[in-house]
C-alpha cells in the first residue's frame, strides 16, 4: 500500500485560545516496500503525522490516501485499514495490560476478527510471538510483568503484527533499550520487513539509527516535510540539518572533521561504507607517499 499525503494540515484544540497548529501542510509519498524514516525536532509533527496514517487521528485538512483508502471520505473502512496499519507507540510496553502474554497479544486480533475462532487466534499468537522471537510455550501463561523491559517490548510487538500488517508504523522502536537491545530490535524490524510487513516505519531521533536501516527518510520541522530522500542524500546536507538543530550519524561528524583537513570522504554514511572507504583512502596515500 502507497502512502500518499498532500498538504496535510493538523491543529490541536482549534477554535480554543490552545489552539497549536502541529501539521502545516505535510506532503510525502511513502512507497510499498519501504524501510522509511521520520526525523525531526521534539513537536516537528512526527507523532501527529504517523498517527494520521490508521486514522487514530481523523483527518481535517489536506489530502491522505492509505493504498485504495482515502481517508478524506467519511465511507472509509477505518477497523478494516487499522488492521492493515499497525501503530507501535514509544514505550510500548507500558500499554500491556492483561493477566497473560497470549491474552495480551489476542487482545489487538478479537478487536479486529471477531469472526475468528479461538483455535485459529490462538496459531496466530503463537507466530506472532515466535516472530519476535519469543518462545510461546515458556512465555505464553507468563503476565507480561514477568518478562525483561526488552522481551515486553516485543511482547507488545506481536500484538501489532499479529493481525498481519501491510504497513507496520513505530514511534521511537529502540529508546531506552541499551546499544545491544537497540540492535536487536532493528534486526527484529528487518526480519518483519522482510517477511510479515511489507513496509515498515520507524520515527527516530538517532540518526544512526537512520543511516544504518532506512531506504529513504523524511525530516519534519515546524510541521512540514523539509527534506525527503535516501539517508545517504539527507546526511549529505549536514549544515542543514545542524541548523535545524538536529543531530548527524557519528560518519557525518567525522566526514565533516575530515573535510576541515582537507579529506573528503564520499560515503552513504553508514558504518561498513564510511570506515571502507576511509581505509581505502589512506592505502592510496601509503602508496602516494611511498613513491
Ligand atoms: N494532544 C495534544 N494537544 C495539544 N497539542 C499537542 C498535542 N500533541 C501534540 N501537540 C503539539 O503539536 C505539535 C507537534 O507535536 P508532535 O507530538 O506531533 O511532535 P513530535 O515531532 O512527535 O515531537 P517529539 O519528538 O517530542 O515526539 C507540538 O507543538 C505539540 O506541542
Ligand atoms: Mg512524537
């Protein structure tokens, strides 16, 4: 399913002395198959706009097509297009509620199928679990305030995919886990982007994270999308981003370092790439200097 939103705009408490304007005019075309990114400064619009995507947030201005969902018109199957795009929030483990994982994980798929059998519910936790890479059986009957932060995390994963997501959204997937949890999560992404979720989302404030993972990303500022391209081409423009006052992947503080004493370095800025390329510069130099 195609993401396609044109002028998108979003305020808050409207016709209230509250009133904040989060959307702007939002245009962005997110494409089938995607390992998308979303960065931006805290109340860019991040969270507004994603949660525009499942219709968690109803649609006030602008244009929002979901695949053959338009979510400008009132017909709109919204319980069928929920199930179709999963929303994962910041801290999604915090949201877990139920006497049991199973019970937990069952919860998001009897809101949507209701017509399923319990047999059936049940294979479909199981996979769900087993996609996290839980083991069902050892944590099936366990409350979910038995399990470690990293494990409910995922726990509250399977209750998202376990209706079998086209599009798979999640709001800050890794923070607050430390740099081996983090690198865990994103392999787990990319093994459902690979397998469950054709096109997975991710919003981030680590521009690693970003460059490391993402095919194409979008940074947001003051409720528009101001740059929209691969990680390699955003990263690229690192005096832009500075003044927006967001971060850059450590590859783009130390190409920047680099430049200032006259090395340039063309790299996609991911890890593998930049130390490759760093390395592959300095044996030429060895050879130059050699010679
Ligand atoms: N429930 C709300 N009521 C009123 N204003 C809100 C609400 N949620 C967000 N806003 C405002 O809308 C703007 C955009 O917020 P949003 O949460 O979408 O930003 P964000 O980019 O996700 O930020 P962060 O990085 O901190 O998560 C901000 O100015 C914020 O204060
Ligand atoms: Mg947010």
């Amino acid at each position: 399913m195609r993401i396609v939103a044109k002028g998108l705009t979003y305020t808050y408490n409207p016709k209230s002395p509250f009133a904040s304007q989060a959307l702007k005019g939002v245009d962005i075309v997110i494409e089938e198959g995607e390992f998308f990114g979303i960065i931006g400064h805290t109340g860019s619009g991040k969270s507004t706009f994603v949660q525009h995507l499942n219709a968690l947030i109803r649609l006030t201005g602008g244009s929002l097509t979901v695949g053959d969902y338009d979510l400008a018109d009132k017909k709109c199957k919204f319980l069928e297009l929920r199930s179709k795009v999963g929303m994962v929030f910041q801290y999604p483990e915090y949201q877990l509620f139920a006497e049991t994982v199973e019970k937990d994980v069952m919860f998001g798929l009897k809101n949507f199928h209701k017509e399923m059998k319990e047999e059936e519910m049940r294979t479909a936790v199981r996979e769900a679990l087993e996609r996290v890479d839980l083991n069902y059986e050892e944590v099936k009957d366990k409350s979910p305030f038995e399990l470690s932060g990293g494990q409910r995390r995922r726990v509250a994963i399977a209750g998202v995919i376990v209706t079998r997501p086209e599009i798979l959204i999640l709001d800050e997937p890794a923070a607050g886990l430390d740099p081996l949890g983090k690198k865990e999560i994103m392999q787990l992404l990319h093994a459902i982007h690979g397998s469950w979720c054709k096109t997975v989302i991710i919003v981030s404030h680590d521009m690693d994270e970003i460059s490391e993972n993402c095919t194409r990303a979008a940074v947001f500022s003051e409720g528009k999308v101001v740059m929209e391209d691969t990680p390699a081409a955003i990263f690229c423009r690192s005096d832009e981003l500075v003044s927006l006052g967001l971060d850059i992947p450590v590859t783009a503080k130390c190409a920047r370092l680099l430049k200032e004493r006259g090395i340039e370095v063309q790299t996609d800025f991911t890890c593998d790439d930049f130390i490759g390329r760093v390395l592959a510069l300095w044996k030429e130099r060895g050879k130059a200097d050699a010679q």
